[in-house]
C-alpha cells in the first residue's frame, strides 16, 4: 500500500488480551484527520487462543475497511507481573501477525517514546496523553482510554517519520 494525494493513512494500535484499542489516522499537507477508533473486546472467559483470533480476525477486517499505509503499535509495558506480560506480548504478537498477512508494514514504539512525542514527557500521565490527541485532532475526547492510547500511537509515529525526514509521500 503507498500513500497518494489523500494523505498517509496510519493503524494505531495499543494491544492488550481483553481490550485492543485502536485508532486510524490520516495526515494530509500536515493536517491530521481521524478517521476511525474504537477497542476490540475480547471475552475473559475464552482461552487464550479464542481471544487471540478474535484480535487478528478484527485488525485484519479493520485493515479492509479503512487501508492503511503503514501500522504503528506500542511496544510491551513490562510489569512486575509476567504473567500479564505474557498475555500482552501474545496479543501483540497477534496483532503483527495480522498486520504482516495484510502486507501492512508494522512500526514498534515505547510507551515513553509516545508521550513523549506528544506530551513531551515521558512520564505524562493518560489524561494529558488523552488531552494533546483530541487537541491534535480537534475533537473531544469521547473514546475509550485504549482507543486514545491506540490514536497516540499513531501520531507519534507521524512526529517520529516527519523527525527521521520521511515527511514527504513515497
């Protein structure tokens, strides 16, 4: 997939095994649209398995309904739990993987590496992070927080290509 005149299409996606968020972002001439976001739920009580095809079938069907260029994904929070860890690793995976089979190219950032790129700290809070999109955006905040954490993905993706000099369209 390549960009046109229509602008770059970025996938956010901030992963996790019972709650995906994930926010679709145009950029255009520097001007940011968004275009879609929302969460993939996922039931606790299937195994692992279950909820992992259900993450890969919804970013392989939300790749279908709005073609994205390029996918930006948070990178694994490592806790004091590993078992989580674990879990949010595999959904991650799932969520590549997805990506990957769609001939989507993947880009992996830190959550520090997020706020940071829109807070300017690395340590900014989830309200900030939520407060910077929307004004980037220029709309109001009503989304889930995975959602804001998935549309921050993106964006910061977008400051880091304009950073490394891919401002311009392939």
């Amino acid at each position: 997939m390549t960009s046109s005149s229509s602008g770059l299409v970025i996938l956010g996606i901030d992963p996790g095994s019972r709650c995906t968020g994930y926010g679709v972002v145009r950029e255009t001439s520097g001007c940011l649209e968004l275009l879609g976001t929302g969460t993939i739920r996922t039931n606790g009580q299937d195994d692992l398995s279950t909820r992992l095809d259900t993450i890969f079938t919804r970013i392989c069907s939300l790749i279908h309904e709005f073609s994205p260029d390029q996918a930006a994904v948070e990178e694994v929070f490592t806790s004091k739990n590993a078992s989580s860890a674990l879990k949010l690793g595999q959904a991650r995976g799932a969520v590549i993987v997805a990506c990957s089979h769609q001939k989507v190219p993947v880009y992996s950032y830190e959550p520090t590496l997020v706020k940071k790129s829109l807070v300017g700290g690395g340590r900014a809070g989830k309200e900030q992070v939520a407060f910077m999109v929307a004004q980037m955006l220029g709309c109001k905040p009503r989304w889930a927080q995975d959602a804001s954490d998935a549309l921050a993905v993106a964006i910061a993706h977008l400051n880091q290509r304009r950073a490394a000099g891919f401002g311009g369209f392939k």
